[in-house]
C-alpha cells in the first residue's frame, strides 16, 4: 500500500516537473510566435518598430567580449590547478573557496560591483566593456571548474607519454592536455554563453539600456535580455515581449541541444 | 635550452596569476561592498538599518526589516512548494524512470534551467500573477506569486544535485534491503534516501541561496511595496529588489543604504554558500 502511494508521488512529480516546462515553453512559443513580425528585426530601433535586431547584436558582443576575457583566465586558472599546483597546497584551497563563493553570488551583486568599481571607480561609464567583464567575473567560476574537471579527465598516461618523449611540461599542456580536454571545455563555454544571453540584473547598470548598435565597446548597450526586461515593463510592448521571449527560448534551446550533444559524445570517448 | 625554461618560468607564473583571479575578485567585491555600505550603515545606525520598519528614502528613513523578512519569506514559500515536488522528481529520476523517459525528463530539467530569469518573470506576470488574482483575491502581485515563480525557478537546482546524491549512495544498501524483503519503493524511501541525507540538504541549500538571490523575475511579480510583509496574496519587496529598483535613480545616503542592503544580502549569501561547502564535504566524505 505504502509502495503504491510513494510510486504514485514519485510519478506525480515528475509529471509536474515536466508540466511545468511545458506550461512556460507553451505558453510563450503558443502566444509569442503569431507576434514575430519582420519589422522586430529592422535595422534602427524606434518607439515604433521596438526592433530588437540591435539588441541581438549588442548581446552577441557582450558574449564574444566577455568569453574573450573569462575563458582564457578560466582555462589558464584550471591548468595550473590540475597540471602545476601541489596537492593539498593552502593556495589551491583559498583559490577553490572563492571560486566556490564566486559561483554563489547572484547576479544583483555582481551587477552593484560593476556600477562601483568598472562604471564608477575606473570610469568606464555605463558600457558595453563594464558589462562584459562583470559577466566576466560572474561565469569565470563555471569555465574554472568544468575546464577543471576536463583536465582531470585526461589519463596520465597522455602526460606520461608526452613526458617520455622529451617534451617540457607547457608543450605538454598545450599540445597533449588541452586538446584532449577541448570537448569538455567548450561544454563549459556554452553553458556560459547560457548564462550571459539569460542575465538581466547584472548589465542594467553596467552595460546601461541604450536601444542602438553601439558605437564602440564603451557605448552603452542593452543585450536581449534586458531589452526584454524594458519592454515587459514598460506594459506598453507586451506583444513585442512575447516575441522577444521566443527568440531567448529559441537560443536557449540551440544552446542546450549543443551543450547536450557535446556531453553525448564526451561520454562516448 | 635556456629560453625553453624561462618559458616554462613565465608561462607557470601566467597560470598561477590567472589562478589567483578569483581571489582578487572576492577580494575586490566584498572591499567593495563592504567599503561602500558599512559607511552608509554607520551614519544611519546599525539597529535603525537591520531593524528598521519604514523605508523612506524621500524622508531619510532607511529600514531595511521589511526587505529582509520579504526574502526570508519569499525564499521559505518557495522552498515548501519546490522541495517536495523536486526530491520526488529526483528520486524518480534517479531510481524509477524507464531509460526511454530518461532521455526526454533529464534535458527537460536542464532546460527549465537554461530558460533566463527575465522570461520567467514575463511568464509570472502574464499568467501566475493574473491566476493568483483571481483565485485568491487583492492584485496578484504577491508573495505567493513570487515563491511560486521561484519554486518552478529553483527546482532543477535541486533536481540535480539531489538525483547525484541519490546516485553516489552505494548500490549495496540498496540489494541489502531488497535483500531483507522490502520492496523496491521501501529501499528506496527508507534505506537510499536517508544515506543520501547530506547530499539532499546541499541540493535544498543550494535552492535556497538561488531563491534568495533572484532578481528580475522576482522584482516583476511581487509588487515591490517596501513595507512589512502583510500575507500571502499582498505585495512586498526583497533584498534583492530593493537594490535592482532604486539603486538607477539614488545618490549620497541612498545609495550608501542600498549598497548596504546588498552587504546584507552577500552575507546572507555567504552563510549559506558556508553551510553548502560543509554539506558537500560531508557528503563526499
């Protein structure tokens, strides 16, 4: 009897679970995609149009400035973590606790530190640049640790071999190692990509909501997502909103199927 | 040769400065942070800020009680409706699920994670909120809208992490009840799910430190009122919102209070992270 009732509550949740998903996935492709009109993707932004063409631009800036500075200090991070750090050093315990902390700070913090010290304190203003390195800071945690566990991945005998032919222990790195881990590291990449085109609270004051194509990386710029924000509420677009809505399910799903296959084929070997 | 070592030398110290990033960002944040609001707090006064009823900015009065009870609250709902439903989809997951249903349920999870927080809000305002409206009363934009939204919002968190715990219990406990003739839901309930305590506990705290941070989707759904939470279908504003919505438009004392108020809430959050890495270590020792 009790075995019927757990089953029973196990089932039920999942199916909520899933029903959940369906229902927000639904609800705005069913109502959103009747609103993807061809002058949303108009070259100028205007109270008119509402064009979100610019803000997908911005917001693929915004991703390529901020995996530009967070991936290689990631990488680099968790090579010397796995490949040149001794076990059990109290450097690499410190440097694991704030990444640790980093990962658990939300982005409302993140977005507060950017207005103190990028936009204010080094006099970037509200720009494109000051967003990006405060996503920077924000996914450099999750690039760290899964670049971290594609290092220790790869077998020793890789090191080993590459040792036994006389190469030093940076061509190793860079020729054996990192290779060998790419796969687990790009995962790591697009789950960030994830992130900075979903994030909202921490560009608002860092990277300002200026509607047009910037001029330069420290124009101000508004990415999709907090175009999306100004227009839900403002209450004036809302059908505007339903349609930019579906264009972030759209990437997140593509970011996910990538994301997905890649670990498929990791696991594959 | 030589050139090959000092390569070697600076290529070692790029890594290890890249390494220490981190550090110097903690560093840096909580300076910050800490620079920026303990002043504030100061000039106020410590019991006036933490304990404080009425937040004023106009009037100079600057407590903050209300946004703390407000996303103690929100984040407490939101844990009694997400919990339950996510440790069931867990087990499920973990110790029920056909591997055919597998393969659609497990990118379902990572999805419901993938979606941003500001669609979430949009969804919540669009169909929790009305829904509250009219099923509970006042304008729906609520504290039960808010951990509702959250609840949906924290459940692959807590998904993920406790389906991994269940999965790291050793398969011996499991044959050793169904051994002693329980069946497959008893060894299950009563034998893996207890060995997996910690792990379980990680998973809700990890929600909670989720929950508690939320923004934008929060912010479009609770109304934002800063006064004492009043019931579960009246407005109210969090830590996080306070910050998210006046620090665009605040200066001199103001901001000095908001900047606080994220001081407040970054210790909250390192609470929490703390009780996280002593759940995991335990978990993994």
């Amino acid at each position: 009897m009790t075995a019927r009732l757990l089953r029973w509550l196990v089932v039920g949740a999942a199916a909520l679970t899933l029903g959940s998903l369906a229902l927000v996935v639904g609800y705005i492709l069913i109502q959103g995609v009747p609103h993807l009109r061809p002058e949303l993707f108009e070259l100028e932004y205007t109270t008119q149009n509402v064009s979100m063409l610019p803000a997908i631009v911005n917001t693929l800036i915004m991703t390529a400035v901020s995996l530009a500075i967070a991936l290689p200090l990631g990488v680099f991070a968790a090579v010397y973590l796995v490949e040149y750090a001794r076990r059990g050093s109290r450097l690499v315990a410190l440097i694991r606790i704030t990444a640790e902390t980093l990962a658990g700070i939300p982005s409302i913090i993140y977005g507060l530190f950017g207005l103190l010290f990028f936009v204010t304190a080094l006099k970037m203003g509200f720009s494109i640049l000051a967003g990006a390195l405060t996503l920077a800071l924000m996914i450099l945690p999750l690039v760290l640790r899964t670049t971290e566990e594609a290092l220790q991945a790869v077998p020793d005998l890789y090191r080993e071999g590459a040792f036994g032919l006389g190469a030093g222990r940076l061509r190793t790195v860079f020729r054996i190692v990192l290779p060998s881990a790419a796969p687990g590291i790009l995962a790591g990449v697009i789950l960030a990509v994830g992130r900075i085109v979903g994030e909202t609270a921490a560009l608002l004051y860092t990277a300002g909501t200026v509607a047009s194509f910037p001029k330069s990386i420290l124009s101000s710029g508004r990415t999709l997502s907090v175009h999306m924000f100004a227009l839900a509420s403002e209450g004036l677009y809302v059908d505007q909103a339903y349609a930019t809505a579906v264009v972030l399910l759209i990437v997140v799903f593509g970011i996910n199927t990538l994301s997905g296959s890649i670990a498929k084929r990791i696991a594959k070997g | 040769m030589k050139t090959n070592a000092f390569r070697e030398k600076a290529m070692r110290a790029v890594f290890l400065s890249a390494a220490c990033v981190s550090v110097l960002a903690v560093l840096l944040i909580s300076l910050f942070l800490f620079g920026g609001g303990f002043p504030g707090m100061a000039k106020i006064g410590f019991f006036e800020f933490l304990f404080g009823q009425i937040w004023k900015p106009m009037n100079g009065i600057f407590g903050i009680l209300p946004m703390i009870l407000g996303s103690i609250y929100i984040t407490g709902y939101a844990l009694l409706l997400g919990t339950p439903v996510a440790l069931l989809t867990a087990i499920y997951l973990a110790r029920f699920c056909p591997q055919r249903l597998y393969r659609v349920l497990k990118p379902a999870v990572s999805l419901l994670a993938g979606i941003p927080s500001v669609v979430y809000g949009f969804f919540g305002l669009i169909v929790i909120v009305p829904t509250v409206r009219q099923w509970f009363g006042g304008n729906g934009y609520s504290l039960l809208s808010g951990s509702t939204l959250l609840a949906m919002m924290i459940l692959p968190t807590v998904i993920t992490v406790t389906e991994a715990a269940l999965r790291a219990v050793p398969e011996t406990y499991y044959e050793a009840a169904l051994a002693l003739g329980a069946p497959h839901e008893r060894a299950v309930f009563f034998v893996q799910l207890p060995a997996a305590k910690s792990g379980v506990l990680a998973g809700i705290v990890l929600g909670a430190g989720r929950a508690i941070g939320e923004t934008t989707a929060v912010a479009m759904v609770i109304g934002n009122q800063a006064r004492m939470p009043a019931g579960l279908v009246r407005g109210l504003r969090t830590l996080t919102t306070n910050v998210f919505l006046e620090m665009g438009y605040s200066a001199d004392l103001h901001r000095e209070a908001l900047v606080a108020t994220a001081v407040v809430l970054f210790v909250f959050i390192l609470l929490i992270n703390l009780f996280f890495g002593m759940l995991k270590r335990r978990m993994l020792a």
